[in-house]
C-alpha cells in the first residue's frame, strides 16, 4: 500500500526534478546562443585577419603536406617490404646453394659413368680395329698361297669361306662405324657436362663467397659479446690470519638481466695455502639470479686456505649461439693419485670451422709432500669437439682438478685469446718471485679491451706455503703487460695463466 505522505514526497521530488531540468536548458540554451555569437566573432576575426585566396592557399598546403605525409609513409612501408623481401631472398639463396651443391654432386657422378662408358667404347673400338688388321693379313696370306697350294675344289670352299670372312669383315666395319658415331655424341656431351660442370663450379664458389659474406655481414652486426668480468678474494670478507673452509660473498650485478644469465664462469688467480696441510681449493656459484650471485671459494677436510681469489665471466642467456662453454672435473675420487687426466669434449652443435678453445683451472687438490704441480691445456680440436688434458710431472702428487673451458669462431670479432707462461721469458731454475712480460694484441682491437685471466698451469716448492698471485700491470688496445708472482719465502719456479680479451 502507498501511503498519501509517500505520494506527496514523491511528486515534490518529481517537481523539483523537472525544475533542475529546465534550468539546465535555459544554461544550455544561453550556452549554446554564446557559442553561435562567438564563432560569429571568429569568423568576422578570420575574415579580416586572413584574405580569402591566401586562405585557399593555406588550405591547398595543409591538403599537399598530408599527401606528402601519405607518400612518406607508403615509402616506408615500402621499405619494409624490401627488407622482408632481401631476408627472403637470402633465405632462397641458402636453398639455392645446397640445391646446387647436390647437382653439383650429381653431375659429377653423371661425369664419372660417362668416363667410364668412354673407356670401355674405346677398349671395344681397339678390339675391333685389332681383328679389323688380323683378318686383313689372313685373307691376304690365303690369296698368296690358293694358286700353288689347293686343289679346284679346295679353292672354290676357300673362296666361299674368303667371301664368309669378307661379310663378317664388312658387318665388324659397320659395326666400328656406328660404335664411332655413337662415341661422338657422347664425347660432345661429355665436353658438354664439363663446360656445365665449370659453370657449376664456378657459380658453387661464388655462392659460396657471397655466403660467407652473408655470415661475415650477419656476424658484424650482431651485438657486442656483452661479457661481464669481474674478480673476488678471500680478504673482501676476512683477514689471512682467520682460515676458514667455506667463503663466500652475494654478488650484485652491474646491470640487472632481462632473465638470469646462462652462466658465470669461474677461473682461480689467488692463492695462499700453508703447506702442512694438502692443497683443496674449489671455486663455484649458487643462486644465480637475473641481478645477483654468489661465489664461493671452499676447502674441506683440514686444509689451512689462508687466502685465495677468483676471476668471473658472465654470459648472458641470449648470447651468440656459436659461444660454447662447460666444465670438466677429475673423474676419479679426490683421494685416488693420477698422473694424467684427458677428456674428449664434444660440442652440442658442429662448427663450420675448428674454433678457438681456451681452458684455465677452477680447483684443485694436491699432496703436500711433494711440489705443487699442474697444468690444464686441450689437443685435437675439431669442428665436432677437443681433447682437454690436466696433467702434472714428476714426484708431484695431484690428487683431482677443475678445469673450464670457452669455445667461439676464430673469426668472431672483437675478441682475442690465448695463453702466457713465465717460461716464455725464463728458465723454471733458478726460481724468482716477480716475473713479467707483455701479451701482444696486434691490430685485434680499437679501444682498450675488457681482459678475463685465470691460472693454468702452476710449478712451486712444497717446503714453503703455495702463495702465488698475478696482475695485469697495464692494458691498452694494444698489449698487456703481466705479472705472475709469489712473496717472502715461497719458491716459484713457473706459473702460467690463459687470457680473453674483448671488447
């Protein structure tokens, strides 16, 4: 039920509704009036501000740059087209080459029967002109010895068999005839498969050319190696004289990654081990993230590692397909004694030509009665793999090792790599704490390069601690001069490390 309070309530609500209403059009009706008076006001403005023709003339520009805007942008789409077409075409002329290298293969094998069916045509021709000659002396003799020798009967068989013999001779002449005119054309088509054979051959080594430009091209334009390098030592976080087995420190990165990078590859430059106690010392990551990382430099058991320093390299998750990296442990137990170590590494993917391989030491564990020797170094490589090898000689007792290793093209730009050992610039006796040399880059680089160094190869005395450090003194476009080292009284007698310079 309504009640009549409720009704008067709602038509005084409706009244009052209709009220806002009508003032509202009255704003709106005044709103609208003072919008015609002044666009009335901006026209009489625009009359008299700007003539009529020149107002055409303004207009026909304003209509002359949207079809030069329509022009432009057509001209770009344009652009695109031809760039989707040359990536097609690039694509055609891939398919093309190996379409041509089958023919090629093809035709060689075509080449080869029809050497072979000339052969043997030419063995059958020989026979033929050989029994040609044999039965022309055989008639020639038959007919000198008929008149003295035979009886009338005897000569009319002789005949009849000279006159068999003369058909069988005229059918093998033909026969010579049609083998020769049948060698002919085969002899025009086999000058005729090389011309075409050349022309492939020709045209196989320019394809060949214009896809090795291709990749050169393609390679130039990729971007920078984008190695991040950096290094971490025992003493950022303790002092020497404060031993501890496990060490570690949360890396931050420079420069966050879209995704966590594929890898940091960690290489040994430091060390500082007493030498009552066996040598351990394993360097590794965790928790890689796409901004940070931890390094770790450990010990186990109850070794004395006063101090020891680690070099990195990240690599990004997007980088060149062709950079190949890994690792590789001793595989017998860390207790076992070996002379000798080798792996055969193959690669995921086969290079087109045998790449640069570089390797450097990542742990190690060796005996401490005897000298501290090592050395890691690869053998054999190959477009499918390499042999990595860890060794050590003499009395020397090395009980296991890391070793981890870069692969890229040797043609990849803005990049160098190689090894440097104090051998290079003197003998391993007498021993010396400080030697130096320098790294020549050659015309490799423009700038001044970024330069990842690592231990790989290392000869010291066990009477004293292993205490052994390297530097790179200086680093310019051109060279670096480097440092391999030891201090107070440990003996060192050789040491050497591998290098990566990039830009």
């Amino acid at each position: 039920m309504v009640y009549p309070s409720s009704v008067d309530k709602n038509s005084q609500d409706l009244t009052t509704a209709l009220h806002d209403c009508v003032e509202e059009l009255e704003t709106l009706q005044k709103s609208n009036d003072q919008l015609k008076a002044e666009i009335t006001r901006l026209q009489a403005i625009i009359t008299g501000l700007v003539d009529p023709q020149e107002l055409d003339v303004l207009l026909q520009t304003i209509e002359q740059l949207r079809e030069q805007l329509e022009a432009l942008q057509e001209s770009i789409d344009r652009l695109q087209a031809e760039l989707e077409a040359l990536k097609e075409s690039n694509d055609q002329h891939r398919v093309e080459l190996d379409v041509l290298r089958q023919s090629n293969d093809q035709l060689r094998a075509e080449l080869e029967a029809f050497r072979r069916s000339n052969h043997y045509l030419r063995a059958e021709l020989e026979t033929l002109q050989q029994s040609n000659d044999q039965l022309t002396k055989e008639i020639a003799q038959l007919q000198a010895t008929i008149g003295s020798l035979l009886e009338p009967q005897e000569v009319d068989i002789l005949l009849r068999s000279i006159h068999q013999l003369t058909g069988e001779h005229e059918t093998l002449r033909k026969s010579n005839d049609q083998l020769k005119a049948q060698l002919e054309p085969l002899q025009q088509s086999n000058d005729q498969y090389r011309v075409e054979l050349d022309t492939l051959r020709q045209s196989n080594n320019q394809l060949k050319t214009e896809l090795q430009q291709l990749k050169s091209t393609t390679r130039e334009v990729k971007k920078p190696l984008g190695f991040v390098i950096g290094s971490f030592h025992t003493d950022d976080i303790r002092p020497r004289n404060r031993p501890e087995q496990k060490c570690s420190k949360e890396i931050i990165f420079e420069t966050p990654y879209p995704e966590k990078p594929t890898s940091v590859l960690l290489g040994l430059t430091d060390i500082d081990v007493a030498n009552w106690e066996h040598v351990r010392i394993y360097s590794h990551t965790s928790n890689i993230l796409n901004d940070r990382f931890t390094v770790h430099l450990d010990t186990w058991e109850v070794a004395n590692l006063h101090g020891c320093g680690c070099a990195w390299l990240e690599i990004a998750a997007d980088h060149d397909p062709d950079l190949r990296f890994g690792a590789v442990a001793w595989g017998q137990p860390w207790t076992t004694e070996m002379e000798r170590f080798t792996r055969r590494v193959s690669f995921e993917h086969e290079y087109s030509f045998p790449p640069v391989v570089v390797v450097w030491l990542s742990a190690l564990a060796m005996d401490k009665r005897t000298d501290w020797r090592v050395k890691t170094y690869v053998s054999q490589v190959t477009t499918t793999g390499f042999t990595l090898h860890i060794d050590t000689w003499g009395d020397s007792n090395l009980y296991g090792a890391e070793s981890t290793w870069l692969a890229y093209p040797a043609d990849m730009p803005r990049i160098l790599s190689g090894s440097y050992n104090t051998l290079q610039v003197r003998l391993s006796h007498p021993a010396r704490q400080v030697t130096t040399g320098t790294v020549d880059f050659g015309n490799t680089f423009q700038t001044t390069p970024r330069v990842f160094v690592a231990l790989n190869y290392i000869d010291m005395d066990h009477v004293r601690n292993l205490r052994f450090f390297m530097r790179q003194v200086v680093v310019d476009r051109s060279k670096m001069d480097w440092s391999l080292n030891t201090w107070e009284d440990s003996i060192l007698y050789a040491a050497g490390a591998s290098y990566i310079a990039m830009e």
